[in-house]
C-alpha cells in the first residue's frame, strides 16, 4: 500500500525552536522516532462554543478557522508529513441551513485568501479531498490557486476534506476502479486492496496512524472509512474553537504510549498454549 504514496515529503524539516515554550515542554517528552506520519482530525464543536457563549454559530466557525491555521503551524514546526482535517461534509453540505452553508464557503475563501502568506512562511502544501467539483466556481478558483502556490512547499501537507464523504469516496473508488477493469478485460477476482487504494482519493498519502475527534463525540462520522482500518482513535471533550498546537502534541503523547496490533499479539503477547485440548473449554 506503500509504493504509490507521494515521497515529496517524508521527513519534513523541523523548527522545534519556533514552538511555544509550553508545546516545547510537551515536545520533549515524545519520541521522535514514533511521531505519527499522517494525522486526522474531525474538528467538531464549533456551534456548541459559541452557543456556550451566546454567540452566533458563524463566530464558532471563525473561530474554529483560527485554530485551523494554529494547529496546522504547530504540526508543520514538527514535521508532520500529513494533516487531514475535515472542513465540510457531504452532509453538513446537504442537511445545514443554506444561510450556514454559505457562511462556511465564504470564511473558507476568506481563510484562503488570508492565510495564504503564512502558509509559505511555514513551508505548507495545500490539498483537498472530496467532491470538490460540486462546489462553486469562485471558491473552486481559490482553492486551485492556493494549490498551485504552495505546490513546492516541501513542509506539512495540509489536506482539506470539503464536500467529502467516505461513503462517497468509496462509491467513486468502486466506479473508477470498474471501468478500469472494464477497459483492462480485468475479472473481478484479480482485484487486490491495493486495487481499492490507488483509486481513493487518498492514494498518494499514507493512512492516518492517529484520528482526533474534538467536542467529546464518539463518532466517525463518515470520514475516512477505508483509511481508518488500524488509525489509533483520541477523543476530547474540548471543542475545536479552543484546539491548539499543544492539544495536537498531547493527543500525540497520548498516541505514543498505545501498542499498536494491527490484530496481532503485541510484543508481549506471552505463550501461546499449541494443544487446544490443554486449554479446558469444554464443548456444551
Ligand atoms: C463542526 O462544528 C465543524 C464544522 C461543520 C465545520 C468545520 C469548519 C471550520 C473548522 C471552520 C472553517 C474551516 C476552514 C478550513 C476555513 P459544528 O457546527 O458541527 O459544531 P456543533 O456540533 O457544536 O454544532
């Protein structure tokens, strides 16, 4: 599943100095050699903050915009390869009022646009994830543009899941990879999971080793269903408006002391008693 990931950034550089003393703190307990390579986040609870507030929703989502461009810093200060956040769900597209829609597609432009700068200072490489075609020219324009600007960038490759849905995704998987075998004379049973992966939309990343879901919901709520087979999963009660840098690292340190199985045994996985009549389950 490896070979058609994108090599551009396998170890971006690290700019440890420009972390905050309190993230500089919570950094020097990781062990770099078991940072992650690829997290995502479900940055949830902006509507709840600001109801907390009194607030309009609206400012929640502008302040859930800050804390995009914060953690994103902090992540590219360590040499995060990849961060997938998920902005805009098929659902929050179909289901929210259009007032709201239009709210989020407008701060996603203005976040665009205004953030642009920071994003080469910090050596970050945008890209999107989802069916982003649907969405309106003008901030399909945008997106393209901020894209291209920061194609070079050699630092954190700061994906945006808009307009995405992993249901979705593997619905557009299955069509593209059918008409591939359609066009191949491939049959069905020649077809690998590697098959699967290179026709997501993630087939140049690496799965996700780590998912954090703000706000305290225990959901996956349709985001990376295929990815998120071993992802180690961390939920805070934190809504997204108050997320920053050093919650990202805690969640890493936290990441840090799992055992990760992939459905083995682990390394102290003890004996393993070979004569199953030795164990003493009796048959009812
Ligand atoms: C969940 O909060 C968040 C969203 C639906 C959208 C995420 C959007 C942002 C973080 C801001 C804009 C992002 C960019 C990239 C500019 P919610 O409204 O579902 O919160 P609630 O569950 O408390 O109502």
């Amino acid at each position: 599943m490896r070979s058609s990931i994108d090599s551009l950034h396998s170890s971006p550089p690290l700019r440890i100095d420009e972390l905050s003393p309190e993230e500089r703190a919570v950094y020097a307990t990781l062990k770099p050699e078991g940072l992650p390579r690829h997290v995502a986040i479900i940055m949830d609870g902006n509507g709840r903050w600001a109801g907390r507030r009194s607030l309009k929703r609206f400012v929640g989502h502008q302040q859930g915009a800050k804390s995009v461009q914060l953690v994103t810093e902090t992540a590219s200060r360590i040499g995060l390869p990849w961060l997938t956040l998920y902005a805009f769900s098929l659902e929050n597209n179909l289901r929210r009022p259009r007032a709201e829609v239009s709210f989020l597609m407008r701060l996603l432009k203005t976040y665009l646009e205004g953030n642009v700068e920071r994003m080469q200072i910090n050596n970050i490489r945008f890209r999107y994830i989802g069916r982003t075609s649907e969405l309106a020219p003008d901030i399909q324009d945008k997106m393209r543009w901020v894209e291209e600007e920061t194609a070079s960038n050699t630092g954190t490759t700061l994906t945006l899941a808009l307009n995405y849905g992993g249901r979705s995704e593997l619905l557009d998987a299955f069509r593209g990879l059918m008409a591939e075998m359609k066009h191949k004379h491939l049959s069905p049973d020649r077809v690998t999971e590697e098959d699967i992966h290179r026709h997501l939309y993630t087939a140049h990343m690496p799965d996700p080793d780590l998912l954090i879901r703000t706000s305290g919901e225990q959901r996956i709520s349709n985001f990376l269903l295929w990815q998120i087979a071993y992802t180690e999963i961390f939920v805070t009660d934190r809504y997204w408006p108050d997320f920053r840098g050093i919650h990202l690292l805690e969640a890493i340190q936290n990441f840090q002391r799992r055992e990760r199985r992939y459905g083995g045994i682990g390394e102290d996985g003890g004996e393993v008693e070979e004569n199953p009549d030795k164990i003493g389950i009796a048959a009812s």
